[in-house]
C-alpha cells in the first residue's frame, strides 16, 4: 500500500509507543522519574499512547493521571488512530483497517453467552464484551466465531476483556502504520506494555519492554532478541527499558 504523505507533523526520530492502564500508568513516582528523565533528554522523545480504552476514556485518564498529551493516540485496541495536538482522527486509516467489518454478525453469535456481557462504546469500530469468570464460554466464542469464519481478531486479556476487532487492526497492526507513516527508518523506538492485548505490538520486533507487574497471558510469550523485560513495574520498567536500549 502506498500511504498519503504525513502532513501533520515532522517525522518522529526518537519514540516511545506505550500502553497506558498498568504500563505508563500505575505507579506515580516511577512515571515522575520517567517524565523528569526525559525531559532532560536533549533529543525529544515522541510519545505515542496505545491504548484499550476509547478516545474519551484515554482522555480522561490523561488528565487524571496527569500526563502529557500524546502526539499520537492509538486508541480502542488499535482500531481509532488520532493524530497531532487536535488529535485528528486519521481518515486514511479507518477505511484501510473496517475491510470485511461486519459487527452485526458478530453481535449475533456472541448473544449466545450470557456469562459474556457486551460493553459500552461510542461506536463499533470493536465489539468489545466483560467474561464474568467463565473461560469456559470464552473459548467456545473463540471457536464459534472461527468456525462462522467471519473476519476478525479475538484478543482476550487480564481475564476478562474481550475484545473482537476488525482484521486488519489491532495494536501491532495499528502501530506498524504508524511507524510506516510517521516515523524515521532509523528512529529509537521502545514499546511497551503489560496484557494480552498489547502482544502483537511486543512481538513486532521492535525493542520492546514488558513490566515486571504484566499478566501471566503476556509474561507468556516468546523472547525475541530486541524484547526487554523488566524488573521494575510501569513506568519503572519503562525507564529500565529506555536506559537498557538507548543509554550510553
Ligand atoms: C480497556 C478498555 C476496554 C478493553 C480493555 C482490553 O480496559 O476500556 O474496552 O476491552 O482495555 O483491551
Ligand atoms: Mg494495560
């Protein structure tokens, strides 16, 4: 695919592209020490948020937790990207990412599973669902939807966040057009986060960190030679990751 020119913003030379609930955010003095640290860098650092919640919500959670704004929010899983400090949603990339989207028969199936209870969003952009402790009926909606071969991606993370997003998104598939779009061929990129839904964009290949405070679902995964994993919880981690990869 050939991707419209990136008139937004000057392409990113050094980013952090990080999780927010349980990664950045989690333990305040770890995430001060972080932001002083940076702040200190001569070089700025481009922070990207790649987060589950919607763009509300992650709003919401950065004035609380009083944070920077992004300079690009990923939001609702990898399936909203808004850009610059308006935080335009990129058009481009909705229509890429809602190919063979179809929410109503997805909707449909997952009516099956009372114990499975649908969660309130702005849109459908995902069908997102709470599994009441019942991994039993988790995987039999895994397996349903497959076998209905409707187009999707089925992430289940920290125990109880379903959510079901259109193929072509996701956090890895979010990031990577980012990255494509936005950022330098030879920028200093670290990813970072702490549940299942953050593994695609861990996996990458990119240096990427996971916290010492992450769920059992992405301590899991496979090593690869640019993952770092931490011994200090989020932003703590972070900070470790950072130094471990780009400090010398
Ligand atoms: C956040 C979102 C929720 C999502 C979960 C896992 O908690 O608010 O909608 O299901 O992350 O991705
Ligand atoms: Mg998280």
């Amino acid at each position: 695919i050939i991707l419209m020119r990136n008139c937004y913003m000057q392409m990113i030379t050094q980013m952090l592209a990080t999780d927010l609930d349980g990664t950045l955010v989690g333990d305040e003095k770890h995430l001060k020490d972080l932001l002083t640290y940076y702040e200190g860098l001569q070089k700025k650092v481009t922070l990207v948020y790649v987060t589950g919640r919607h763009r509300e919500s992650a709003l919401e959670l950065i004035k609380e937790a009083n944070i920077p704004m992004p300079s690009i929010l990923i939001s609702d899983v990898g399936t909203g990207i808004y850009i610059g400090n308006d935080l335009k949603p990129d058009e481009e990339w909705n229509l890429l990412m809602k190919k063979n989207w179809n929410p109503e028969a997805i909707k449909k199936i997952a009516s099956h599973y009372p114990t499975i209870v649908p969660q309130k969003l702005p849109d459908e952009s995902r069908i997102s669902y709470t599994a009441q402790e019942d991994e039993g009926s988790v995987e039999k909606l895994k397996q349903e939807l497959l076998q209905a071969n409707i187009p999707h991606k089925f992430i289940f993370s920290s125990g109880r966040d379903i959510d079901i997003l259109p193929e072509a998104s996701g956090k890895g598939s979010a990031l990577t057009y980012v990255i494509e779009k936005y950022v330098e061929d030879q920028a200093s990129i670290l990813i970072a986060g702490d549940s299942g839904n953050d593994e695609e964009m861990i996996r990458l290949g990119y240096p990427s960190v996971i916290v010492a405070n992450a769920q059992p679902e992405l301590i899991a995964i496979q090593d690869h030679p640019q993952l770092f994993r931490a011994t200090k919880n989020c932003a703590g981690g972070i900070h470790e990751a950072w130094l471990h990869f780009y400090d010398n």
